[in-house]
C-alpha cells in the first residue's frame, strides 16, 4: 500500500504502518510583517459570507479564511478608502505589531492589496 500524506498519521488506520507512507513536507512561505506606512486598500472582488461558525472571506470565487465579526465589520469600513496600519491602531487601539502580522496574513490571501 503507497499513501502520500501531510502532517501527522495519528488517529489513522490502525493497521496502516510507517513504512507505507510517504511524508510530504509543507513548505511554508516566511511571513514579512507589513509596514505600518505603507498604504494599503481592501481588495475589491472580496465578498464575505456570514456563517454560523464565523465569516469567509472570498476572493474572486475563491475562499481564503474565516475572519472573526469582528475584523468582517473593520474590512467593510474600511473597503473602498485607503488606510496605513498606523491610522488602524490609533483609531482603534490595537497594538501595531498584533496588525502588522495580521494584515501580512490578509495581505497574502490577497483579502488587502497594496495601494497603486
């Protein structure tokens, strides 16, 4: 039996054995933090879907993330204006460096862009 895998086995099948998987390493991108200059807007084709558990955020028809109601309420204000991580945690009091890696997230889901 040949079986290609990612992250952990446990909890699988338990006649299964080590030998017959093949691990495949995630590579995973090194995440830079944005800076809090930098002018960004919220993407145009992002749609959120409110669901029970959370709300997804959409991309041009692709899914990218559950957000919180919370950050949904904050992209919708600020779609369609321009905004720096600076103004963000001045007006709303959050820790610059807790925003800098969170828009860097939103910024690789493509949920932000930055401002041509």
């Amino acid at each position: 039996m040949d079986c290609k895998h990612y992250g952990k086995i446990d909890g699988m099948d338990p006649y299964a054995t080590s030998k017959d998987f093949a691990y495949i390493p995630q590579e995973r991108e090194k995440l830079i933090p944005l800076d809090p200059e930098v002018k960004l807007v919220v993407n145009s084709a992002l749609c959120l879907r409110t669901e029970k558990f959370g709300t997804a955020s959409i991309v041009e028809g692709s899914f990218k993330s559950i957000i919180t109601p919370d950050t949904a309420r904050l992209l919708e204000e600020l779609r369609g204006k321009t905004f720096t991580l600076s103004f963000i945690s001045s007006e709303y009091g959050i820790e610059l460096d807790t925003l800098r890696n969170f828009f860097a997230n939103l910024h690789k889901q493509k949920v932000i862009c930055l401002y041509e």
